[in-house]
C-alpha cells in the first residue's frame, strides 16, 4: 500500500511538472531497506504500464526509469534482470515510451547480470522498432549512449551482430544533424571499426559519415560544455579514416575537396588525406596521385596563407611515405612502386613531383624556386628511398646548371633549391649516392666568394650560402673533421665580422645556435675560441661587443653542453685581463643574464650546473673584483662590476642546497665579513653587496659561520649604522632583514629586530630611520604584527615633522614594499606571505588619508603623498582598486610632486582607474585631472621625466575611449595645444605616444 501511494503520488507529481526527488528518494529507501521490493513497485505500476492510454504509459515506464536509475545493483534480483530487459524491448515499439525506456536499459547495462545475449536482443529491438532521428536530441543522445556502453561493456555481443550492428548504426545515424549526437558518433565509428569486419557494409556506413565532411558550425559562446568545431572536425576525421575499406571511397572525394576555395574546406581535405595514410593503401592514393599533386603543387605556389602552403606539404610528404618502397630497397633499382599507364609506359609516382622540378630548373629563367624547394624537400623526406630518387635526379643538374651560370640571382636560386634537398638528407639521416661522388662540386658551390660585396644586394646570396654549408655539416658521414672545422670556422666568421648588412650576422648566428644543439663539440672547439680572439681586440668598438655578446649568449642558452664554456670562456676573459675596461661590464652582465636565463627560471633541479658556475665563473670573477676593489685605478666601474657578479651569485647560489650552501659561505665570510662590518675605505666597502648577496641567497635552513646569529645581527646594525657609505650601509641592513625574516620563531624573530633596534636607539643619524624600513619589510612581508609597530612609528614621525629625518622616513618607504634584487625575495627564499601586501594596504592607506586630512603643514602633506605614492607603486591592481574613491584626492595631489618615479607611478594609477572604472573618476576629470596631465607633459619642467610625459600621453589617449564627448568637452582644446607642443618632443617616445593620443582627441567628438 505504502509504495502504491508512493507511486501515484509519483505520477500526479509527472503531470504537474512538480519536483520529484523526495519521493524518488522514499522509493529508493522503501526498495533498499527492505520494506518493499523491485517486484511490488512493478505490481503497483501495472495499471500504468498496461494502460491504453499513451500518456499514463509513458509515465509509468517514466517511474520505473528514473527508480532503476539511482537503485544500487544489489537491490536489482538477477533473475529480474531477464524480465526487465524483456519488458522494455517490448515497449521499444510504444513511441511514448522510448525516451524513458532507453534511459532504463541504460541503467540496466551496468549489471553484472546483464549478459551479451540481453545486449543483442536491446540492438535488435532498437534497430528494428526505432527511428531514432524522429526523436528530440535528448532521447537520440540516450540511444547513442546506449550504443557505447554496449560496445564498452559487451564487445562479444557487437561482433556477433556484425553487419546488423553496422547497418543499424548507420540508419540511426542517417540525418543526424545536432553537434553533440555527431561527436559520440564519429568517436563511436573506430570503436566499431575495430570489433566488426565492415568490410561488406563499408560503402554504407561510409556514406552515412562522409557526407558530413566539411563540417563546420558555430559554436554556443560561453557554454564550456558546447563541442567546439575543432574537436568535431578531428572526431569525422578520425570516422573518415579509421578503416582500411573507406580508402577507395574517400580519397577521390577528399582529393576533390581540396581544390575548394575555403580555406578551412581545404586544409581539412589536406589533414584529412594525411591521416588516411595510416589506415589506407598506397593504391588508395596511387590512382589519385597525378590530381592530388598538381592541387598541391598549386596550394603551395600560389596560396598566400602560409597555413595551406604547410598542411599541402605535409599531406604531401605523408602520402609519399605511404607509397615509398622499403626501406632497403636500391635507390638504383626499378621502382617498385612504379605504375603502368594506357599507353603501357611506365612511371614512377615520384614523376609527377621530378618532371616538373627538372624543367623548371633548366630553364632559362627559374621561377618560384623556393617553392620548387619544398616540394621537393617534402617527397625526400618521407623516405630514405624518395630521398635518394630525388636527390639523384635533381643535385646533377643543379651542379651543371652552376657550372654554367655566373648570374647571381640563378646561382642565388639553385642554391636554394638545393638546399632543400640536403635538408631532406639531414632529416631522414641517409646520405645519396650522387652527393658522395658530387662532393668536390658541392664543396665548391658553397665555397665563400669574397668577389661578392656583402651589402643588402647580396645578402640572400651570402645567407643562402651559409644554410648550405651548415647542412653539409650535418649530413651523415659526408665531410671530415677538418672540413667540418672549416665549415664552422666559415659560419662563425660571418657571424663575428660586422658588416653593412645585419641580416648576414643573424642569420650565421642563429645558425651557430642550431649547430651547437647537434654538434656542441665543433662549436666548443672551433666557434667559441673565435669569439673569444675577437673580443681580445683592444680597438673593437662597442657596437661589435655587444653584438658578440648578444651571439655567444644565445647559443649558451641554446644548449646545455655549450652553457658553461660560454660562461667560462668569458669569464677567463674578463679575469686574465685581456678584455679591455670598458668592455668589462658588458661581459659581466652578458654572464648574469645567461645564468639567470637557464637557472632561474627553470623548473628542473640544477643543482650540478650551478656547482659548476659558482666554481668556474662566479667565484673566479668574486677573486678578480676582490683584486680589483683593492687596486682600482678608476678604469672599471667597480660598483657595477660587484652589483652584477653579486646577481649572477644569487641566481646560483640560491639554488642549491643547504650544505652546499654552507661550504660557499664559509670563505665568503672569512674574505668579506671584516669588509662589511668594519671598512671605512670607498674602494673596498664597494664589495659589500657580494656579502649580502651570500646572505641573502641562503636557505632559512642554512647555518651561517657564525658563533651567535644575535650577536651578529648587533654587529652588523652597528656597522651600517655607523657608516657613511652607502653601499657598506645598504648590505649591512638587506643581511638584517632577510635573516629575520626567514627565522621562523617569532620570540627569536621580536630578540633579533629588538637588538637591531637597541643599536638603533643611539644613533640619530637618517640610518637609524633606513634601518627601520629594512625591518619593517622583514616583518610585513610575513606578517608579523612587529612590522606594523615599526611602521606605526615612521608614520608619526612623518606626521610630527619633528626632525629633518621625517622626509628620509617618508622616502624610505618604497624598500618595505618595493622589489629588490636579493633581500626577502620569493628566488631567495623570502617568506613573503601571499596577502601580505594587502594587508599592507588595508592597514596603513586609511592612516595616511586621516593624516594627511589632518595635517597642516605642507611638508608633512607632501611626505604623506610621498608614502602613499610608495605604497600603490607596489599594490596589486585588484587590491588598488578596492576602495580607490578614498585616495583618489590624494593621487591628483601626488602628480605635482616633484620626485619624477613617485609623479609616474600617480599617473599609472589614475590611469589605471580610467580603465577599470571610470565612472570613479568623472566628476573630477575637466575640474582637476586633465590640467594636472597637461602640466605633466611638458619638457620644461625638469620633473616631467620621458616616463612621466609617457605616462602622461597614455592616461590621455584613453579618455576618449572612456568617456562620452560631453564629460571633457572643455577641455579638448588645451589637451589638442599640449598634445601638439608634445609632437615635437625630445624623445621618440613620448613624440609617437603624443600622436596618438592627438589623434583620438583630433577626432573626438566629431561624429
């Protein structure tokens, strides 16, 4: 009784469109605990499922669906399982009733008790009684799934169906025209493929799927569940070609389609092609052949989109593979693959490539040379066998052809055709027989002319010419240690020797780089001495160094193998004193950016490597501007020399582990440690920063040579507070607050900070404010209340204007926030909490607003704004822009600052504001922010920086993107007298930024 009420609630519920799922869940408990069972619900349905009217049927097999759908297996009796499959094969013929049964046999093909034999007697119902396509998209998504979970669970009962399953999936499929029904269909159409011998019931099932090609549709924009076109495409073409009986039927088609005039139509016949030489013969294409290479040779000379130019090739070099003999077959003997004609003659299928390239070639004037090129290049490159063919049939003649021919242009061309073809050589590694008897000839074609200028004329010539000597060297076994020494010392030359035309040098130099990933030993050996010999050039102008620099960086990074005698050798050039001074730096930087480039930002564990630098590169040039400092004669510029070793020691040393860690530090402070804490000498005290820069790299783990970590902080806060040099002054405060920052105990954290501030204390010196912005970082940047206190303190002293440190306090606040290159870093180990900066901004925005309301005095306004300025400089946008409407005032009043960082930064800003949200900033537009960016744009005011006037021509250029005409419409014509005086700007820059922002305001308002 309890589940016949339970049911015809149920079905009352159908009829309304109620929500269901609280009897649906008593059901499911009432069969689950016992109460009732799967029987007595079927016994409470019969007046519903035997009734004759189609409705109160449908909702009977509706209730019995959606209870069989959330019922566990336990609760399902094996025996009822045959009943049930009976049952709903039997209402397959009721119209009505087919969603729900279908979504009920799915439910039931995830018993275990459901066997083969149900499986083919569910196919056979559905097949037969259903016309699936008369169906909304719902009902034919479950009949599809129905198919898969039959082919996923009970593969026997598919190959038993045979035929019948095929045919029967292709009648469902017959007319099916929604995106989601076709994507299950086409990735069903393998699985099918793969069970079934479609052999009989190919040309059936073919046509179902091909007449879908090409597919195209648009996509539901927003819906991340939509199928996207690609994913669609790649499905019917998977269907297309996943069977070796399709390949009669589709390649003449696809063949066809390639000659359409869409671009998408095209490159997808040409994929598709490419794929079926997977699965298809080589007398699918072979037959096809003649037509197919014509289109491409058309595609590829004539299509401007370099997407249908490479999908041509591709497919090209793909059906070449699949008609290409074995791969030991004689290159000399009769090709197998060779074809009879009407006429009883017999071809190759590679003549409909060489015929055409063979007279194109001996031509008086060659044409579209490069494109012959690829063509080429393709067919040799899908096999050893193609590729002696065509190299056989084609490097003689372009031999000929150049012993014949002084004009460039030619010469220029058949190099390149040539080239080509070596290219193809090098890919598939097997060397012609024609190159090996032509060597002395090829030798002499790529031989340097030194009677051809190399100017801007010529340097296609020049290039070309390099190419073909880098792929001598690479084809397999063909030249021999000395001439591969020379080929390298040819290419390198081009790359070293400037001349009037760039290109060359690139070009050599981007080749070097190819050359040290596939020969890293030549390069070592015979390129890197070169460079190394050319920059000894005591009269060698900058130009050229940087560019050398530039070169040998590249291919350091390029390849591991090559990494550190790059850096090495530049490394001994610098020390040995062979680099003349000025010369110097530009090296020193060339090595920290390499080493950054390759150490920082990889994610593999480096740890060997950077070992390896620390020993041959960073610690050789740490002796040598040890040396230097204590000697200098004013020649190098030892500060930036030390603040560009000491980055490149950060970026390996922080990169290994404790112990190693520890084994550096070791000597570092026996040689520094006196030099931090207690030099009064400039020359010396200059090498502080490779000090800190020690310190600061170190792991929070990482034990220092010290006897008592608090005693060292007192000492090294007594130096840097007692110092008058900057750099000693600096160093001594970025080791204090990176080693309290990375001390995790906060009792032993709050003792060192206190002892940094006992020393503090006694000293009234503008270090004594500094020293508290270093600790203020320490501690905000973890999130340690102490840090807060600290700055509490520079605020009131800011506000109090007590001393003349106020404005050192106001200008030092950009070290809490602001980026450095060691200190309390995320690369160095920093603890930097991820909300630390928002904190920040929560905490001490709305004290610097109240005080600077407050305030008085214009100084004490102005080192407010100052702080502030500070402060956004660093904040992220989304925490900027969270309350932005309170420091908005402030802001316009930071643009008339005279430090000209802290005046850009206030115009990025407001800037910023005008992208996100302009309305914020619309009643103070005309009245304020358009006058305060003309001042800032003009040259006359020292403060106005090129960044600044840049800044200031940006926030311009996007009012008229934000805002309507009538909003800044009294202002148009002051802003069109600034943006004209701006035009003719000092800088480059700023003249480009100024016209473009003229333009937009030129023509605002006008439509």
């Amino acid at each position: 009784m309890v589940v016949q009420r339970l049911v015809d609630a149920y079905i009352i519920g159908l009829g309304d469109n109620a929500n269901n799922t609280e009897l649906l869940q008593n059901l499911l408990t009432s069969i689950t605990s016992g109460d009732s069972s799967l029987l007595e619900l079927v016994q409470a349905l019969g007046s519903y499922l035997a009734s004759e009217e189609a409705s109160r049927r449908s909702k009977g097999v509706q209730v019995l669906s959606d209870v069989l759908n959330v019922l566990p297996e336990s609760a399902i009796p094996e025996q009822a399982t045959s009943r049930l499959v009976q049952f709903f094969c039997a209402r397959l013929e009721d119209a009505t009733c087919v969603p729900h049964v279908l979504t009920a046999i799915n439910a039931l093909l995830r018993l275990a008790s459901f066997s083969d034999k149900f499986a083919v007697d569910v196919l056979n119902a559905l097949f037969k009684e259903v016309h699936v396509q008369s169906f909304q998209h719902s009902t034919r998504s479950a009949a599809y799934q129905l198919l898969e979970l039959v082919i996923q669970n009970h593969p026997q009962a598919v190959k038993q169906m045979g035929c019948d399953f095929v045919l029967g999936f292709a009648q469902m499929l017959d007319g099916e025209k929604d995106p989601r029904s076709l994507s299950v269909a086409f990735q069903t159409i393998p699985k099918i493929a793969d069970l079934v011998d479609i052999k009989t019931n190919a040309e059936d099932l073919f046509d179902v799927i091909f007449c879908y090609f090409p597919i195209t549709f648009k996509n539901r924009e927003g819906d991340p569940s939509a199928i996207s076109p690609e994913s669609l495409k790649v499905a019917l073409r998977a269907a297309i070609t996943c069977s070796p009986y399709f390949g009669s039927m589709a390649v003449k088609p696809l063949v066809d389609k390639a000659s359409a005039t869409s671009i998408s139509a095209k490159i997808d016949a040409y994929e598709t092609l490419a794929a079926g030489t997977h699965s298809f013969s080589s007398e699918d294409f072979k037959s096809h052949l003649e037509t197919l290479v014509e289109q491409i040779r058309e595609d590829v000379f004539m299509s401007s989109d370099e997407s249908v130019v490479n999908t041509a090739l591709d497919t090209l070099e793909s059906i070449y593979s699949v008609i290409a003999p074995p791969k030991d077959t004689d290159a000399s003997a009769a090709d197998p693959a060779a074809m009879v004609d009407d006429e009883g003659e017999t071809s190759s299928p590679l003549d409909y490539v060489l015929k055409e390239a063979v007279f194109q070639l001996t031509a008086e004037e060659i044409k579209n040379s490069e494109q012959i090129g690829k063509i080429l290049r393709a067919v040799a490159r899908s096999s050893a066998y193609n590729c002696s063919v065509v190299s056989d049939a084609v490097i003689p003649i372009i031999i000929e052809r150049m012993d014949a021919t002084e004009i460039l242009t030619v010469r220029r061309e058949l190099m390149d055709v040539l080239n080509h073809v070596l290219s193809a050589s090098c890919d598939v590694a097997r060397k012609a027989e024609c190159l090996e008897a032509d060597k002395i000839n090829l030798l002499n074609i790529y031989r340097p002319d030194t009677s051809i200028p190399l100017d801007k004329e010529y340097s296609f010539l020049h290039i070309t010419r390099l190419k073909g000597i880098t792929l001598l060297t690479l084809l397999p076994v063909f030249l021999n240690d000395d001439e591969i020494a020379v080929a390298f010392q040819t290419i390198a030359r081009a790359s070293i020797e400037r001349n009037e035309e760039e290109n060359v040098n690139k070009e050599a130099t981007h080749l070097l780089i190819q050359l040290s990933q596939s020969k890293p030993d030549q390069v070592q050996s015979v390129v890197l001495p070169m460079f190394f010999e050319a920059m000894r050039d005591k009269f060698i102008a900058v130009q050229k160094v940087s560019h050398l620099l530039n070169a040998l960086g590249a291919i350091g990074v390029s390849s591991s193998k090559i990494l550190v005698p790059v850096l090495t050798g530049l490394s001994n050039l610098v020390v040995s004193g062979n680099l003349a001074p000025p010369h110097c730096l530009a090296t020193v930087s060339t090595i920290r950016k390499v080493i950054e480039a390759v150490v920082v930002s990889s994610k593999e564990d480096n740890t060997d490597l950077c070992v390896k630098l620390l020993d041959s590169v960073v610690n050789p040039l740490s002796d040598w501007i040890y040396g230097l400092a204590q000697s200098s004669n004013g020649e190098h510029a030892v500060s930036l020399l030390v603040l560009e070793i000491s980055r490149a020691m950060v970026a390996a040393l922080s990169r290994i582990n404790e112990s190693l860690q520890a084994k550096y530090l070791d000597p570092l402070f026996a040689r520094y440690q006196d030099i931090a804490l207690q030099s009064s000498n400039a020359s010396t005290s200059s090498l502080s920063p490779l000090f800190s820069a020690a310190v600061c790299s170190c792991l929070p783990q990482t034990m220092l040579p010290v006897d008592n970590v608090n005693e060292f902080i007192s000492k090294v806060s007594a130096a840097g507070l007692n110092t008058t040099l900057q750099e000693q002054r600096d160093a001594c405060f970025e080791m204090i607050a990176s080693i309290v920052n990375k001390t995790k105990d906060a009792k032993q954290r709050s003792e060192m900070v206190k002892r940094a501030l006992q020393e503090a204390e006694q000293c009234d010196s503008a270090a004594s404010v500094l020293i508290r912005h270093w600790l203020a970082r320490a501690q905000v940047s973890c999130n340690d209340k102490g840090g807060y206190e600290i700055v509490n303190w520079l605020l009131e002293l800011i506000a109090s204007n007590s001393s003349e440190n106020s404005t050192v306090a106001a200008e030092g606040f950009g070290i809490v926030l602001g980026d450095h290159d060691w200190s309390i870093t995320t690369a160095t180990h920093g603890v930097v909490k991820v909300l630390s900066k928002q904190r920040f901004y929560a905490t001490v925005v709305p004290q610097i607003t109240s005080k600077f309301k407050s305030a008085d005095n214009e100084q004490v306004k102005t080192n407010l704004l100052v702080v502030l300025t500070s402060t956004i400089r660093y904040m992220p946008k989304s925490v900027l822009m969270n309350g932005v409407e309170s420091v908005i005032p402030l802001l316009l009043s930071a643009i008339s600052l005279t430090q000209s960082s802290l005046k850009a930064a206030s115009i990025r800003t407001i800037t910023m504001v005008i992208i996100e949200s302009p309305d914020t900033l619309q009643k103070e537009l005309s009245a304020s922010i358009i006058p305060l960016l003309i001042l800032s744009i003009s040259q006359e005011n020292q403060a106005n920086t090129v960044e600044v006037r840049r800044a200031t021509c940006d926030a311009l250029s996007l009012i008229p993107e934000k805002y309507i005409y009538p909003v800044v419409q009294s202002s148009r014509k002051a802003v069109l007298r600034a943006l004209t005086a701006a035009r003719n700007d000092r800088k480059r820059l700023v003249r480009q930024d100024a016209i473009k922002a003229y333009n937009k305001w030129l023509s605002f308002g006008e439509s």
